[in-house]
C-alpha cells in the first residue's frame, strides 16, 4: 500500500527531480508531484511523493523532515485529504 507525503518548505528553485532523487534515497517512488501555479508555472515551494509501503514514508519522515535542501529546512509529514471547500455556497 503506498502512502503519499507532503513535503513543504521548498525552494522556488528545487526542482521535482531534485525531490525525486533525495526521496528515492529511501525506498520506490510511485510518484512525485511539485505543485505549481496555474498561471506563471512557478512553483508553489511544496510538493506531493508517494512512497511505495508506510515503513518508506516513516523512515522519509524521520529522515527528511527538519532537512536542509537548496538552504530552506523542509517539513515531511503524512499528506492529508484535501478538505471540501464550498465557500459559503451552495
């Protein structure tokens, strides 16, 4: 079973490889997501991994959490359901 992360805290200037190469340190990346926006295609400074088993994403979250990349500290933890937003509207 995979587990996705989040990971915070990115430089503007890393790169989805770069997270590529420093999560699949750990174990199998089912996939890697640095979120941008929608219009300028900059990145937003976090990104989204998946993590092949929960024993991978534990040992990424100990590892990475607190970890220098690119000079910013980043902030690894288990990535939460995106929440429904209705705004007020129905």
């Amino acid at each position: 079973m995979t587990t996705r992360l989040y990971v915070g805290g990115l430089s503007f200037n890393t790169t989805e490889d770069e997270v590529r190469q420093l999560f699949s340190q750990i174990g199998e990346l089912r996939s890697c997501r640095l979120v941008r926006d929608r219009d300028s295609k900059q990145s937003r400074g976090f990104a989204f991994v998946e993590m092949a088993s929960e024993e991978e994403a534990q040992q990424a979250i100990s590892r990475f959490n607190g970890y220098h990349l690119d000079g910013r500290a980043l902030t690894v933890s288990e990535a939460r359901e995106k929440a429904e937003d209705h705004g007020g509207r129905r």
